[in-house]
C-alpha cells in the first residue's frame, strides 16, 4: 500500500496562500512557518520538489497580496537561525524579494517587498545576506533621490522602517558605517518633515 507523501498535508496550506480570506492565508503561513523547525531530513519530506516548485510559481508572478506571502514566510522562516536562511535562500523566493525591492518603476511593489524584507534586518545572518547582494547600497543611492520622488510619502516609511532593525541599528553605529547613519538621520528628518511634524531627538531610545 502506497502511503501518502507528508508533503501532501503541506499543498492545501500552499494553495491557502490564494485565499482571498486574510485570517486563513495567515493561518497557513504560521503552519508553512512552523513545518520549517523539524530536521533537515524532515522538513525536505514536508518540502519537496513539488511544494517547492508551488511556492516557487507563487513568487514568481500573479496577484501582489500572494508574492508578498510567500515572501513573509521565507523571511520568517529565515529569521529562524543562519541555517535556515542557508536552506530557503536555496528557494527562487528570497532572490525574488530582491527584485521587487528594485523594482523602480514600480513604487507600490516595492514598498510592500520592503516593508516584508524588513524582518531580515532583525538578524545578523539575515542582514549579512542583503549586504552581500548590494541591497543597503541600493537603499542608500534610492535614498539620495527619494526627496524628488512622487512617492516619498509611501517610501520613507518603509525605508525608516527597514533601517530601525536591531541588527540595522548595530550596523550604522559602526565607525566604518557612519554614511549609513547619516543616510539614516538624513530620512528621518525628511520623513517628519514632509508630515509637517518635528523629528525627534535622535537618542539611543527613539526609533
């Protein structure tokens, strides 16, 4: 008798993913999350060629609201140690989310694969990995030009958002990283700026 794959319990959760029903695509993604802490042995089981050409396609095009999922569950599962970073990088998933945050001539998709891709800056591992693909020195020239932007007040935000990681923060108050930190100052003040507001005092405990 031929017993089913444990990847077979795993397609349904993957086709949750399209439901136009938040709670249950979030639902879905905490499971496909969680499926990640077996052993490698297992969670290859649970992820095979199949599901990983599924979560593949999902992230390739279609609907935003479905990219931008499997994108939060690869950062999530990515979040969870440097190995498993190792293993879901290996996916088309993360070098997706890469491009979308690219993607200039599209703002809308961008801010939202930043916004997603904010949950690396929280881990060195993770933070160490958009580095190595020149993500922070994009962010830093974006930055330069973004005051002219007809999209500033949608952007700043998610850049402000994304450079107040904790392993973000480490990185700026490094001697060698001070342009980052005064590229970070500098987004902060415009940010408040164009809300008409003050900036606030740039002190260890504001963010």
């Amino acid at each position: 008798m031929n017993l089913p794959s444990l990847s077979s319990a795993v397609l349904p959760l993957v086709d949750t993913l399209k439901d136009d029903s938040l709670s249950a695509a979030k639902m879905a993604m905490r499971f496909l999350v969680n499926l990640s802490r077996f052993p490698p042995d297992t969670r290859a089981q649970y992820f095979d060629n199949e599901i990983r050409s599924r979560l593949e396609a999902l992230a390739s095009g279609g609907r935003a609201q479905n990219r931008l999922r499997v994108y939060e569950v690869a950062v999530d599962i990515a979040k969870r140690s440097r190995e498993h970073l190792i293993w879901i990088g290996d996916f088309d998933i993360l070098p997706r989310l890469v491009e979308e945050i690219r993607s200039v001539d599209d703002p809308l998709s961008a801010a939202g694969a930043l916004e997603v891709a904010t949950g690396l800056t929280e881990t060195q591992w993770g933070l160490q990995w958009l580095e190595q693909r020149a993500v922070l020195r994009e962010i830093d020239g974006q930055l330069a030009n973004i005051a002219a932007s007809d999209f500033a007040s949608l952007l700043l935000p998610r850049f402000v958002e994304f450079m107040g990681g904790s392993s973000f923060k480490d990185l700026v108050l490094k001697k060698s990283c001070i342009s980052r930190k005064n590229h970070l100052l500098s987004a902060r003040v415009k940010f408040y700026l164009s809300l008409g507001g003050i900036p606030p005092k740039t002190t260890s405990q504001s963010r």
